[in-house]
C-alpha cells in the first residue's frame, strides 16, 4: 500500500510538472488516501501484535 502511495506521489508530482492540474490533483488525492490506509492498518497491527506478546 505504501508503494502505491508513492506511485501516484510521482504521478502526481510528474503531471503538476507537465501541467496537468486535473490529473495531479486526482493522483495526490489518491495517494493520501492510501497513504493514511496504509498508516492505520500499520497502526492496528501494531498494537495487535505488542498486546499479543
């Protein structure tokens, strides 16, 4: 998930280079929010493990 998010980072930051607002703006939306996904599940299964150990 965090790979994909820094896919669409790239994306994002390549067509804001090239001038393509629509689509920077949809890659970087997209990539927050894998981004954050993949920081709450991180987050779960941290503290899942640590309470099981």
């Amino acid at each position: 998930m965090l790979h994909w998010s820094l896919i669409f980072l790239v994306i994002a930051i390549i067509a804001g280079i090239l001038g393509f607002t629509g689509i920077a703006g949809a890659a970087i939306g997209i990539a927050k929010f894998l981004f954050f996904l993949f920081l709450a599940v991180w987050l779960i299964v941290f503290f899942v493990i640590r309470k099981a150990v």
